[in-house]
C-alpha cells in the first residue's frame, strides 16, 4: 500500500513512524513533512489548504491510501477531493469537519444527538457579549467559534480579560462562544470511525498552558501522556455509548457520513462526563503518545476506516506500560516565536520534529513556535516521565522552553474525579 500523509507537524511525523513500521506499507510520502519526517517519508511539496493541489499530489504518487493530519485542509474539503480523484482518504468531508470548524455547529449536533455538553451561548457583537459574560459570571470560558490552533478559548476569573478575549476575536471577524465553566480534569479521547463502526483509543491528556503548574498562555499542547491511570472503569466504554457513536449516527442522520478520526475532548466534572469540544483530526501532541502504545497495524485499521469496512477490522491490540511527550518550543512561543536557530539532537530515537526545516547546509533549524515533541516509553507512566526528560535534556535549542512537569500530577495520584 502507498500511503500519502499530509501535514508538517510531530502529529505527522507520528503517524509517518507508526505507518512505517507496517508491513503493509510498502512506499510512505508526506507532504510536505518536516526535517524529520524525510527520514521515513518521501517529501513532496503541496499547499494544504489547496483541496486540488491535495488531490493532485496524491494523484501524481500514485497514493492508494491518503491520511490528512491538520485541520486546515479538513476544512477546506480536501478529504473531498481526494476521494472524488478516486483515492481512499482518511478524514472527514468538509462538511464533517465543521464539529471542529465551527463549535456552534458541534453544539448544534450534540444538542440533536443527546450528547453531555456545556451549555452555550452564541454572541453576535460587543454589547451581547458584555451582557452574556455579567449573565454567566466567573470563572469565565470565551471561545473563537472558528478555527484557532488550540489557542482559542480563555478561561479566566478575570473578567475584564475574557471581555478583551472575546473583542479580538470579533474585531477580527470571528465569531464567539460564551460557555459555562466545567470543573474535573479533561481528558482527550480518539477514535476511529467509518461512519458506521467507531473504535475508541487509549485516553490521554493534553497540558495546554505554557507554563509549568498550568500558568501562562493557552497554547497548541506541551506535552501529553497515556494511559491515565487515574480514569474511571468504564470510561471508554461510557463515552462511546453516550458521546462517540450518537455523533457518529447523528451525522449519518443528516445525510453526511463521518468517517475518519473524531476527537473528543472530555471534562469528568462533578455532574458526570461532558464534551468541552470536539476535533475532527488525531490531536497534536496526544497523538504522539497514543500511536506508540498501538499494536495494531496502522496502515490497515486507517484504509478499513477510509474505505467502510471497519466492522471487519481485528480488534485492537494495545502494548503494555506508558508514554510521555514533552513539547520543546521555541523562544516566544506562542505569542512571536523565534525561528531560524540550530537544532541539535533531534535525529535521536523519540524525537519527533514539528516546526523543524532543513537549512541551506543541511542543518536541521526551528521554522515554528513548537520546535520538536520528545517521547518516552516505559513499564509505567513514572518511567516513560524520566525517559522522555532524559531525551529532552540531550536536545539543544537556543533559549528553548518546555515544561518540566508533564505528567507529573498523575504520577503523584494528585488528580482526582469530582
């Protein structure tokens, strides 16, 4: 099978690793990849958000199977594309895509599906916001209903802050969701679906905040473990019972079948499981964590998703023990990343590259704001913690800026279900 990856991120160059390893895989592309990826991936150029230079990539390689990993593209209907060129896609039509490119769109499907979600209020302009936010008080949860790189949602007590979040946001032309506040740890959960069929993953958890005790700014994700060890029995099962397939067949219901990856971000607050938001790609860095522990061939659980037979497909074998990744940005990350500064290290095992390029003189560079994703494994999730800090300690960025306490407070048993 010749299998297509489009993306440049450590989420692509996740999947590109696992894909590698198939037997069934027998040539690999990504598009346009990284400086890490072309160490398993052939590089081809392509613009992502151009649906028809998509399709036309993977026309050209002759791809039998295409895997989109941004959202960006999703959105644009690239997965449309591919399939009208007669390639087996994996991912969401653009329609689909619309649970990640709009959350009143979401909001509206989870509300028709029965799903647990926050409540929401839709604003239209400055004065409407005000009047939501003195309505809903603190803490206070403002989103960009579009798409926003992770990076579009406040929570705050500060209520003069989520005013000035939520007028960016329509000074730009956006769009605004006022939520109410969900308490309990969040949790990310993937699964595989072909419209029909869906086959969830292993939990894991993201850590968005920038800083270390989950200070600073929102940012894409710096850092990530799985499993959580801390999850209630039954959770995976609950969550496909009351959240993944309802979804599923409501989008079936109206007449547009989701078939891809869809990502559910979960709070496990007091009054019981709800959805903070749905993405319609595998998550980055989650993803990172997640593939390592998956035994089952990738290639071939993607293609049955891609092509409705994943009734068929064997079930799901898991490895033992934990994994751990720890995001290494650049200086400035998010607000004004600096780019262009030698990378060393990172062609270590574990390392997977994000914003990386290759230099004039071959010299791999940072060229984004999260620079590489480091992954340990081990028997447990302490061990796979010391691994993936042991590797991070041996990468070399200038002024580079990581957390040092990824996964901590689950090896502590300092997080608990309300």
């Amino acid at each position: 099978m010749r299998v297509l990856v489009i993306g440049s991120g450590a989420r692509e160059h996740a999947l590109c690793v696992a894909l590698s390893s198939d037997p069934a895989v027998t040539a690999l592309a990504c598009a346009p990849g990284n400086a890490g990826t072309r160490a398993v991936a052939e590089p081809l150029a392509v613009d992502v958000a151009d649906p028809v230079a998509v399709a036309g990539v993977a026309t050209a390689w002759g791809a039998d199977l295409v895997v989109i990993g941004p959202e960006v593209p999703l959105v644009a209907g690239a997965a449309d594309a591919v399939r009208e060129a007669g390639i087996a896609c994996f991912g969401p039509s653009a329609q689909g895509a619309q649970l990640e490119g709009s959350k009143s769109f979401a909001k509206h499907v989870m509300e028709a599906a029965g799903v647990p979600t926050a409540r929401a209020w839709p604003v239209g302009g400055p004065a409407e916001l005000e009047t939501v936010l003195d309505e809903v008080g603190a803490p206070y949860v403002v989103k960009d209903d579009g798409l926003a790189a992770g990076k579009g949602v406040l929570v705050t007590d500060d209520r003069e802050a989520a005013s000035a979040h939520g007028r960016r946001v329509l000074d730009a032309g956006g769009a605004v969701l006022v939520e109410e506040y969900l308490d309990g740890p969040e949790v990310s959960l993937f699964a595989i679906t072909d419209g029909t069929t869906v086959l969830p993953l292993v939990p894991a958890q993201d850590h968005k905040r920038r800083d270390d005790g989950d200070g600073g700014p929102n940012t894409g994700g710096m850092g990530a473990y799985a499993p959580l060890p801390w999850a209630p029995p039954g959770l995976v099962d609950e969550v496909l019972a009351t959240v993944l397939q309802p979804t599923v067949d409501e989008m079936a219901r109206r007449g547009e079948t989701f078939s891809g990856l869809l990502y559910a971000g979960l709070a496990l607050t007091s009054r019981g499981v709800r959805v903070v938001e749905f993405n319609a790609r595998f998550g980055d860095p989650e993803t990172q964590v997640v593939l390592p522990l998956l035994e089952t061939p990738l290639a071939g659980l993607l293609h049955a998703a891609a092509t409705g037979t994943l009734a068929d497909h064997p079930p799901l074998r898991w490895r033992a023990g934990a994994a751990v990744t720890v995001v290494v940005a650049a200086s400035g990350y998010p607000e004004r990343p600096r780019t262009g500064d030698p990378v060393t290290g990172a062609d270590a095992e574990g390392v997977l590259h994000a914003g990386t390029a290759l230099a004039a003189d071959g010299t791999v560079v940072s060229a984004g704001g999260r620079v590489l994703s480091v992954v340990g494994l081990g028997p447990d999730l302490a061990a796979a913690r010391q691994a993936a800090y042991e590797r991070v300690a041996r990468v070399r960025l200038a002024d580079a800026h990581w957390r040092s306490d990824i996964a901590l407070a689950a090896v502590e048993g300092r997080i608990s279900v309300p």
